[in-house]
DNA sequence: TGCACCGAGTGCATCGCTGCACCTAGTGTC
DNA sequence: GACACTAGGTGCAGCGATGCACTCGGTGCA
C-alpha cells in the first residue's frame, strides 16, 4: 500500500488510510498472537473502524490476513527482486532468477511465512487447513510480486521469451515450496535448505534447456 | 465542549472531534495573527476538514469565532463562577455576585477578550464594525454561561427569586459591559478598573433595593 | 460609476463509514 | 441428533463528510 499522494482528494485518503489502518491492525495482531486466529471484531477494535467497515475493504477476514503478511514480507521479496536486478541488464536472467531463489535467500523467507502464520513449524506439524490455505495463498501473491519485479529488470530487452522465462521460473518455484513444504514443514535448517537447492537445481536445468543451451547428455 | 463520551457511538463520536477540531484550530489561527481575521480555506486546512464541513458545524465564520473564544475564556469564567459559589449556598446572592464581577476579575478578563479579537485595545481605538461584533457577541455568551453557573450554585433553594436576580444582575453585566467598552476601549488600566466597580456599584445598589432592603436615603 | 475579482456561504449529489438486523456454518453440550 | 451459541459475512438505510458549481456581497481599480 503506497504511502497517500497528495493528489487523492480527501475521500480516496480517508479510504486508503483506512483500508491501511486495517491491514497494519492484522499484522501487530498477528504478531502479537503469533498465529492469525482474531477475530473480525477484535480487529475492527484495533483499527479504529467499524466491523462493516473491514467488509467495506476487504472480502473475508483472510484477505486481510494475506495482506497483512504480504506488506510485511514485501519488503523482504523487493529486496530480493533489487539483488537480482544488480547484475545490470545484460546478466543471464536464468542466473539471475537462480540466485535469488537459492536456499540462503528463501528458504528464511518461507519459514517466517509459515511461522506468521500458523505459530511454530516442523517437519512432523502440520496446520491446520485454514492456516495452510493462507500460506498458499500469500506465497502465491509474493510469488507474483516477485515475478513483477524480474519481468520489470528486464523490460528494456521488451523481449518476450525474457518474459516468458522468469513467469515459467516463479510458477515453478511456487509449485516446489508445496512440494518442500509438504517434506520440511518450513523449519529453516540445514537439512531444508539442501532440499530446496536440490528441488531448485532441477527447476533450473529444466529451464536451461529451453534457452538454447545445447541438451544435456543425461 | 466536554471531551467525547465513550457512550458516543462512531458517528457522533467522528462528528464531534470534527466540531473540536474546527474550534480548536480557529483558536490556533485567532492565537497566532493576534486577530479573528482568517479565511474558511485556512480553518479548514488548519482543522484538516473540508471548506464544506465548517459550515455544517457552524452557520458562520463569525460562529465559528465565537465558539473557540468562548471556549478559551471559559475556563476563566467557570472560576469566576466557582469562587463566587465558594461561600457556600448560605451566603447573600447579590454579595456573590458583586463579589465575583469587581473589577480586579472582570476587567483583565474583558480585555483579554477585545485583544483577542480585534488586535490592540486603547481608548482611542475603535475595533472595525466585525469585531465589535464579535466581542458583543462572545461576551454575551460567557455572560450567559456565567448565569448559569450563578443560578446552579443556589439551586437547592429552588427559589424563584434568586433565579430573577441573578439573570437580572448578568443581563445588566452585559449592559454595562458595552458602556464601559465604549468609555475605555477595554484597555485593562487603573482608570478603567474604577470605572468598572462605579458601574457594578450602580447595579449592586439597584439590585439591592429589589432585595428587600429598606429604600436608602438619597 | 461600472467592472472584475475574491471570499463567505449554499444547494445538491456522491462517497465512505456506520449501525443494525439478519443469515449461515461451525462448534460444543446434553 | 437437537439445540444453543458464536463468529464470519451480508444487505440496506442513514449519517457525516466531501466535491463542485453556484450566488451574492464587499472591495479595489480605472
């Protein structure tokens, strides 16, 4: 949520400023909780709004809980997207991509998420539904933005293929965090991070293939 | 202005700090130029409201004058109140009364009240016909606040009579407030301190007769 | 004196918020 | 299994604020 431009007339600033008020009232409640079990009423309290209101901005309670925890872990995914983008124009995007996705850069992120989300993470817990369909949920759309941030370092090249390319990479990366979430449960450790290099590797090789490189002998 | 009531609901509680803050940033402006002369696009600016919530808060810009004086000379004239209700209810009325209008009180408080409005105050100035206004206007609020004070502290005697000489002593406050006005400017003066107590003398004497008291010789 | 400009004040439509009654699904208890 | 309760979510009417076009009176200037 962009900070309120002086050009919004007086009714789009209240409206943004309280659509800002409920997301920003999900996030302390969810860190005060540890886990985003609140209710609407108890957030409507911490916002300063009417419950109605809440439903003025968001469709159900895990809208806000997804956006809650997309603002606090964007900055996170911006940062990424900016150390990928380093490397100038003129960088293999497929290295690129690789980089900023390697265990030591994501693997913390996911486990916040889940963390933020669902309270403590292990490879023998498993969440409960709602709490695990709220994690999807908000990787998928960090994943997104994500994918609006490698797209836009290369948008100079206006080249469709580069296009193409890192939507193929990120929808791929979404696919293998619930294939490593499924076998870590999130915790962050030594173990989870060997996964996912290994899950990511095979995601790279797949994709190098398609950008010309000659076919590997297997 | 008491201070919102929990027991307000959201919309009462919103339209209320909007009247506050109306009269409240009204005061800022009246406090910094040293004058009531300001535009309804900087109240409304400085009170963070549109131009047209001023005016469904207040008929007018003089209105809207008149409620941030009333309300910064207030506090002065409810002490003014209490002190003369400090005697306890078995007190003479007219004593009171006398005693909370002598010039030692009243006058800082009517010339603070010109300056505030009109600038500098001195015998020969005269305040532009707005202004003059103004101060008539405020001055007959706080006189009416002070009545009720007056009349609350006998209340329990429940008796018409007092009721009749306190709001005929204010009433004649007030008309000698525009006499002593005109004589002195409302500078704040030894000269214009007597002039003050030979005017609420008159009163006093006048009041006094209607009390029962034998009719003096003259 | 006529004209242009400015600012107070106004009417009206619209927006955003709010209050409230209601529905529905899930949960717990007997 | 029936019942009561709770909480998420909804529709609708009303309130307060706002945007905007407008009128009118006061003021300054030629």
């Amino acid at each position: 949520m962009p900070a309120t431009p002086d050009a919004l007339d007086r009714r789009a600033a209240l409206k943004a400023r309280h659509r800002q008020a409920i997301v920003a009232a999900a996030a302390a409640l969810m860190d005060e909780r540890g886990s985003a079990r609140f209710s609407v009423d108890e957030l409507a309290a911490r916002a300063d709004v009417s419950r109605r209101t809440v439903f003025n901005h968001f469709a159900t309670l895990d809208d806000v809980v997804i956006a809650a925890a997309s603002t606090i872990l964007g900055d996170v995914v911006d940062e990424l997207g900016a150390r990928a983008g380093a490397a100038g124009p003129d960088a293999d995007v497929l290295d690129q991509m690789a980089a900023a996705t390697r265990a030591e850069h994501l693997v913390p992120l996911m486990a916040r998420l889940v963390r933020m989300l669902g309270g403590e993470s292990g490879a023998g817990t498993t969440l409960p539904a709602r709490e695990a369909a709220l994690v999807q949920r908000t990787f998928a759309l960090l994943d997104e933005r994500l994918t609006a941030t490698m797209v836009g370092h290369h948008a100079e090249l206006d080249d469709l293929a580069v296009e193409l390319l890192v939507v193929a990479f990120m929808a791929g990366a979404l696919m293998l965090f619930r294939h490593w979430y499924a076998a870590t449960g999130a915790v962050d450790d030594a173990r989870s991070r060997r996964l996912w290099d290994e899950l990511q590797g095979h995601l790279v090789d797949l994709l190098r293939h398609g950008q010309g490189a000659p076919q590997d002998a297997r």
